[in-house]
C-alpha cells in the first residue's frame, strides 16, 4: 500500500526542495516519477535539476525516447516508462487515488505561500484519507521538517 507523504514548503522554494529529496530516492535505490501541473515550470525544474549543486549529478530526463532508462522521470502527462518507485506531485499535479498502489510512496509538495495551493492540498489530505491510504503531513520549521499529523487506516 502507497504512503503519501504531503510537504508544506513554507521556508524553501520547490526548487531548492524536490533535488534534495530526489537525491534521498536515488539514494535508496528508488526510481522516481515526477509529474507536474504545469509544462513551462516542469521545463524550469527540468534545467534546475541539471545545475542545482556544482558537486552533484542528479540523472533524470523528460520526454526522452529513452524514458525507461531513466532514474528520475519528469512528466506532465501520463507517461510513466521507468517503472518508479516514488511519485512525487509538483504544482498542482493530479494522480488517481486508485493508482496510487502502483508507487511505494506518494510525495506531494506544495507551496505555503499560495493560498490556492494550501487549499488544494488540504482538499487532497482528505481525500487521500478518504480513500483509507496512509499519509503523513510534514511541515517546514526552523529549517527542519517536522511531522504535523499522520492518518494510519
């Protein structure tokens, strides 16, 4: 069964939060899906990924016609060629509730700045609970995560 995990990005942009996170992934051994909601920003955390950190090299792709090789998958649309592990929802992505046991975890991130953002993750806290998945919300403080709240069907 699917964790999904919410992050309230309150202190860091999604920027500066999805590569540290996508390292963690990889660290584990994991294949990553990343869908976002919206195909310019997707393009900018695209060519972010390549030049975050000068001493780091985060392998991903987007669009490739090799997108099954792939540890990191970055998508708007429905494609997912690499057989991950992890989907990560970025800017107001959307995925089916009832997919979501195809990942081991769900990550969704979203901006603490945007009033619409807060909403709709608010909306997705309840439906995920609704629909009996286990979900953890983690929230920034003092540059740390801290768990907020945990919902264990």
């Amino acid at each position: 069964m699917a964790e999904v995990l919410f992050y309230h990005l309150t202190q860091t942009p999604l920027e500066r939060t999805l590569p540290a996170l996508l390292e963690k992934s990889l660290q584990r051994g994991w294949r990553v899906l990343v869908k976002g909601g919206n195909a310019e920003r997707l393009a900018f955390l695209d060519e972010t990924l390549w030049t975050y950190r000068d001493d780091s090299f985060l392998p991903h792709g987007m669009g490739a016609k090799d997108g099954e090789l792939q540890p990191v998958y970055l998508t708007v649309g429905d494609e997912e060629p690499n057989q991950a592990n992890i989907l990560f929802l970025v800017d107001g992505a959307a995925y089916p509730f009832d997919k979501m046991n195809s990942f081991e975890r769900v990550c969704v991130l979203f901006d603490g700045n945007d009033a619409d953002a807060v909403s709709a993750a608010r909306e997705d806290w309840k439906a995920t609970t609704a629909a009996k998945l286990p979900a953890k919300y983690w929230a920034q403080e003092d540059g740390r995560w801290a768990q907020k709240a945990e919902n264990t069907p």
